[in-house]
C-alpha cells in the first residue's frame, strides 16, 4: 500500500462483515466437530484407537482433498463454491442428526460422516479462504487476520463447553446446531454472490488437469525463501500439539471426566487466545512477525513439555492456556504475511498447498495419541509430543529466514525481495 493512503475501516465494509458471519458459522461448525466427534467415537467404540482412526482419516482427507479445493477456488466462481460447500454440509448435518435420534450411529456410520464432513472442508473449505483476498486490502489483510483470530479465540472459549452441553442432552442436538451453522453459512454465501465480484474464473479453454495446476501452488511456495523453510517448523508443532491435547482428552474420558469438564480444556486455552487476541492487532503492526513466531513456538513447546508431569484437569488447563497466549498474535502474522506475499489468482491453490505441507501430519496426531494411550499409556504418549514440541521451538529459533519477517508494515517489501526471477502459473485473466 502507498505510504499515507488509508485503508477503510473492516466494520464499514458490509461485504467483510457477511464473510465473517459466514466463517465464523463454518469455525463453530469445525469447533463442534473437532471436540464432539472424537468423544462420541470414544463413546460408541469404547476404543481409544478406534476413535483415533476416525479422526485420523477425516484430517487426511480434508488435507489431501484441499488441493482440489485449491485448484477450484482459482479456477471458479469462488462465491458459488460457498454456497454449494454450505448446501452439502447441511445435509450432512441433517443426516448425522437423524441417525442419532435412530440411535444408529456405529463406527462405520461415524467414520463415514467424517469423511464426508472432511470433504466437504476440503474442497470447499478452500474458497472461503481465498475470497478474504478479494474482499480485504492488502493494507488491511494483518488486522483482518487478528480480527479472525480473536473470533477463532471465542470458538475455542466457546466451543468446548458448548460441545460438553450439547452430548449431555444428545449426540443428536450437536446435529441439531451444526445444520443450523450451516444454514448460516448458505444465507451469507448467497448474499456474498450479490456484492463480491471477485477474481475472473479461469476459463474453460484455459483449464488443464488438476495435478498440473495444483502443483502450481506447489512450485510457488517451495520457489519462496521465505516460506519454504518455516512450513516444516510449523508441521511439526502442529503434530507435537495436536498429539498432546488428542491424549490429554482421550485419557481425561477414559478415567471418567464428563464432556463437560472435558471442555474446559477448549475453553481454558480459548479464553487465552481471546485475550491474546487483544493484543495481535498492535503485535503485527510493531513487532517482527519472525520474533512473534519464534517466541510463540516456544510458549506451545514449553507448555507441551510440562504436560506429561501434570496430572489433575485444573493444571492442564492451565498450562496449556498459558502456552495458547500467543497464537493470535503468530497466527495472524504469518498468515497476513502470507496473503500479501501470495498472487490472487494463485491464493487457492498455493493456500491448498501450504495447508497440506503444514497440515499433512496432523492425521497421524490422533492415531498417535489412540494407538500410544492403548499401547504405552499415557506419559509415554505425552513425552513423545513433547519431544517434537521442542524439536520446532529449536528450529523455530535457529532459523534465520524465519526470524527476519519484518512488522506487517514491512511485509509488501520483504515479500518482493524474497520473490524469486520467475515462476511459471495459470492466470485467472
């Protein structure tokens, strides 16, 4: 952005307001999944890692469908995908709701509701992403990332006690809440199609096989000095940490904690995220997103190592919100940073690719914690996420290409300089 231009204020911007409405249905949608589903597989299979594999595949699925998605949010109308994305998990609401009202749930009608649920995220999921670009300046991407940020903080907050208040009346009323998310999520997407003109689909002619446009995406990103080497850190953060709150919450039901108390695992760590959340905006503007990066990989890795000598519901839940402060404040640098540096009509799929090398060992976090609880117990499983917990705060650390991302103020500029000579993409135009 061109120094002395203002850019107009996020809550005058009608469109930006319709998408949050929209994304924040979708983010409870996923905040109800991701604590509910796991607990009733618990449930219904009686198997820690039976109910492991389950969310083991939806998270493969969603990870590797996403480059479809990514390719479709480049190549269509991106609107469109929202409404059709939105119309599909609404069904599959609806059918969830009604098998467990026929107490007709099973490992197998689990498993595949997730799979169809991941899907959906997958190829959809994508888009919703990607339209942020084309309705936020660039001047404005970083505050509306903290702004995203502190909405997922009150998910978190939210998600868990709701959740726990929800199985207690029936695995049925998380049917219930979820169609309605999803009714959200088609009204705002179809008012979106009204007042987004957004990106110029690829057309028809121009178009050429998924796997040659999706690894696009891929040669961009992997073309970046200045992405390439944090996407490793930050996968195996992601597995550390998923690793140890899938444990943590699998063992909690096994010795007898109601979803309830189990919830405040969620809420604990939301309530953290929320008031760190208050702080991101002012974060990215004057602090070098490499150093925010580094020093919340450490607080997560510091957390995740104390876990495994904390036994009791009260101090986890202490510790893992102390260590969830500064997740806003990363989340939203590195990914603001991302959305300046990526082109437009590359957003889907190079976000498609970032997801899948960030996120693509996240499907082995629950089967870890599943397989280690019923092998090896419960510190054993811990010690080894923890191990990798330190692994990315060391490397996070070391890296230089990581601790130079400037301030948000100084992302346009270093993104250019970080660009290399050329790389050969699709372009929607």
């Amino acid at each position: 952005m061109v120094a002395g231009m203002s850019t107009p204020s996020l809550w005058r911007t009608p469109s930006y307001l319709t998408w949050l409405v929209g994304d924040t249905a979708l983010g409870l949608t996923r905040a109800l999944v991701g604590f509910a589903f796991p607990l009733i597989a618990l449930v219904v299979t009686d198997d820690p890692a039976q109910a492991g594999a389950i969310g083991g595949v939806g998270l493969a699925v969603a990870a590797f469908s996403g480059i479809v998605g990514g390719v479709w949010a480049d190549r269509h109308s991106r609107t469109r995908l929202l409404v059709l994305g939105a119309l599909i998990g609404a069904v599959v609401a609806g059918g969830f709701m009604a098998l467990a009202l026929a107490d007709a749930l099973t490992f197998v009608v689990l498993l595949a509701i997730e799979v169809v649920l991941a899907l959906r995220t997958g190829v959809f999921g994508m888009a919703g992403e990607a339209l942020l670009k084309d309705i936020v300046p660039s001047g404005a991407i970083g505050r509306a990332q903290a702004t995203n940020q502190a909405r997922d903080a009150a998910l978190n907050l939210g998600g868990g006690p709701l959740g726990g208040v929800l199985l207690t009346v029936g695995a049925w009323f998380v049917g219930a809440v979820l169609l309605a998310c999803q009714v959200i999520a088609l009204v705002t997407a179809w008012l979106l199609r009204r007042h987004v003109p957004g990106h110029a689909p690829v057309r028809a002619e121009a178009r050429r096989s998924v796997f040659a446009e999706a690894r696009e995406g891929f040669a961009w990103l992997f073309s970046r000095s200045d992405l390439r080497g944090v996407l490793a850190i930050i996968t195996i953060i992601n597995l550390g940490l998923s690793t140890a709150i899938t444990t943590v919450i699998f063992s909690l039901q096994q010795r007898g904690f109601s979803p309830t108390d189990i919830g405040w695992i969620a809420a604990g760590a939301g309530a953290s995220m929320l008031a760190g959340s208050l702080l991101a905006p002012w974060c990215v503007a004057h602090v070098r997103t490499g150093i925010l990066a580094a020093v919340g990989i450490a607080a997560l890795a510091a957390a995740v190592v104390a876990l495994p000598f904390v036994d009791a519901l009260w101090p986890t839940v202490a510790l893992l919100a102390g260590g969830a402060f500064l997740i806003p404040a990363l989340n939203a640098g590195m990914s603001g940073y991302f959305m300046v540096a990526v082109p437009t009509h590359l957003i889907g799929r190079a976000s498609s690719a970032a997801s899948l090398c960030t996120a693509g060992a996240a499907p082995l976090a629950p089967v870890l914690a599943g397989v280690g609880l019923a092998v090896f117990g419960r510190l054993p499983t811990l010690l080894c996420a923890a191990a990798l917990c330190a692994l990315a705060a060391l490397l996070a650390i070391a890296s230089r290409p990581l601790r130079a991302l400037p301030a948000e103020s100084g992302w346009a500029a270093h993104a250019e300089r970080s660009a290399p000579p050329s790389v050969s993409v699709t372009r929607a135009d």
